[in-house]
C-alpha cells in the first residue's frame, strides 16, 4: 500500500479557529541529534516577543505537560509564539536518559531559544520553567539575554530540590510496593554504593546527583536586564523567604522583578500526577484550577511586557 506523503503531512499541524491558536511540530537538533518540538502561533497577528517554555526534570516533565499545553496555547491565543520542546533523553527524542544533565538540559534550552529566534517576527525572547524547568530557564534567559522570564515554583537549591524529589519517590514506591521490603533505603548510600535510584522511572546516577545538589541558582544567575515574573505556588499565601531572595536577586543584577503568590489547595502536589482514580469508570484532575490559575497570572502578566528587545546573534551565545 503505497504512503499518502500529502495526509501525514497535514498531520504536523492543526488550527483550531475558536482558539485563535494554530501549531505545529518540528524536528530540530539539539546536541546532535534530533528531537521534537511544538510551535504554537496566533491565527491573527502574532506580537514580537516568543516564548520557550523549558520543561522539568525526570517525570516531573511528563507530570507537568498539561500545564504547559494549557499556557503555550493562552499565549498563542492572545498573539505570542510559544515553543515546547522536548531536551536529550525525553519523550521522543533521540537522545538516551543516561545522557541527562543539568548541561544538557541548559544546552537544549538555549538551542531552543536560538531556533525561535531564527522564526520571522521575532524580536525578543522570553523563557518560561516550572520546578526544575525554572532553573533552566533563569539560565537560559541570561544567556541569551531574555526579554522576559516567568518561574513556577523555581528550584533555588539544587539540594532541598532533591530531598523533595526523593521524598515524593520513595512514597510512590512504598505505595506502588504496598509494603515496607526494604529496598528504599538512604537514596544517597545507594548512589554511592553505585547503584541508579529510580525517580519514578526515571533513572539518577550519583554522578548527576552531585551535579543536581551543587546548583544554587542564586549564585548561578547571570546579570540581566530584562523583567522577571516569580509565582510561588503555595497552600498558604504568606511568601517564602527563598522566593523573596530570588526576586531580589534578579533586581541585583539589572532587572526588574515581581512575586506573585498563587494559592491553590493542590499545591502540595505541583510536579506530581495531576489525577485521581475515582473509580474504574472515572478520574478527577484535582489540578486544574492550579492550571486555571498558573495561566491566568502569567497571561496577564505576558500581556504587559512590551515587545521591543535586542536578540543575541547566534554566533555571540557561547
């Protein structure tokens, strides 16, 4: 049966008029091989700053992907290009997990930023990460000396992120198990004896552990003189004092910067599965007035940034 070129051509975008919002999957490169990425686009007039949104780490990218969809596509609706892709070592990229770093994942996302600033119309850039993500973009926004950075929840210590990611995985694996047999053990003791502690199904090496634990975003950052949005994502609307450094940090350094607090009872579980089984019939997203919410702050947010911006010229991104 011969291939019908022309109908899986028409399968790598869609347009959905009632959104205002049309998007497309590409196949760029990053680190030497190929991976995927999605373009969302206003059907209308498009506005000069692009997005890119840098996704987590481990599951946390899976567990999050929702949420990014729901914001790439609120963006779009209301002008701007947004960028989702997928870094080394995810999804359906060609990359291995074994390859995962926190290098790679920078590399990617200043290689993402580079693809969308090639894309006509644009004139600055802007990056967006939640969790883990939030690092990275924070990063990658100094880099190429971003217009725009907005961070959920952001990683500011590479090691209380960790002591968090351990926690949440060794629950799931005793509830997975349904009883204590002794093989959670101390995640650290087991990465030193060499052996891989599964997060979820995601793979971490002692070597990546150390890399991950060594992080602190407030000594890592950049200068910078873009504006930043940072949203804590909380159950209680009193503002974290972590949070508060990073803000004032990134003013430190020549930008302009806001904390907004946004107060959702599912908070506890950002970064985690967003469903709940009710039955065998049914599930319940018990996140998703946390994504409602996420998305209308940073939309409006977005919406008041103005779009003028200096691009870096790929060859200067060292």
């Amino acid at each position: 049966m011969p291939i019908d070129e022309a109908y899986l051509q028409s399968l790598q975008s869609f347009e959905d008029p009632h959104l205002g919002v049309r998007e497309a999957f590409l196949r760029p490169s990053f680190g030497g091989n190929r991976s995927i990425a999605v373009l969302s686009m206003p059907i209308g007039a498009a506005r000069g700053i692009g997005w890119i949104i840098c996704h987590s780490l481990g599951m946390e990218q899976m567990h999050m992907q929702r949420f990014e969809v729901a914001l790439a596509r609120a963006l779009a609706a209301v002008g701007f290009p947004v960028l989702r892709y997928q870094s080394q070592g995810y999804g359906d990229s060609q990359g291995s997990t074994l390859e995962v770093s926190p290098e790679s994942h920078l590399r990617d996302a200043v290689a993402a930023g580079q693809l969308l600033a090639s894309s006509e119309g644009i004139v600055s850039l802007g990056f967006i990460g939640a969790r883990f993500g939030g690092l990275v973009a924070a990063l990658a926004a100094g880099r190429l000396k971003a217009a725009g950075l907005v961070l959920w929840d952001p990683v500011v210590s590479g090691r209380r992120y960790l002591t968090s990611v351990f926690r949440w995985a060794l629950v799931t694996n005793l509830a997975g198990r349904g009883k204590d047999d002794g093989e959670g053990g101390d995640p650290r003791e087991n990465l030193r004896r060499g052996d891989v502690f599964d997060l979820q199904g995601f793979p971490l090496r002692e070597e990546m552990y150390e890399e991950i634990a060594s992080l602190d975003l407030l000594q890592a950052l950049p200068p910078r003189q873009g504006e930043s949005l940072v949203v804590q994502i909380s159950t209680s609307p009193s503002p974290r004092a972590d949070l508060q450094r990073l803000a004032a940090r990134l003013e430190e350094l020549g930008g302009k910067s806001s904390l907004e607090v946004v107060v959702d009872p599912a908070a506890a579980t950002f970064g985690q599965k967003r469903y709940r089984i009710m039955d065998t019939w049914a599930k319940s997203d018990i996140q998703a007035s946390l994504s409602e919410s996420l998305t209308k702050v940073t939309v409006s947010w977005c919406q008041r940034l103005p779009d003028q911006g200096l691009l870096v010229p790929v060859e200067d991104v060292r």
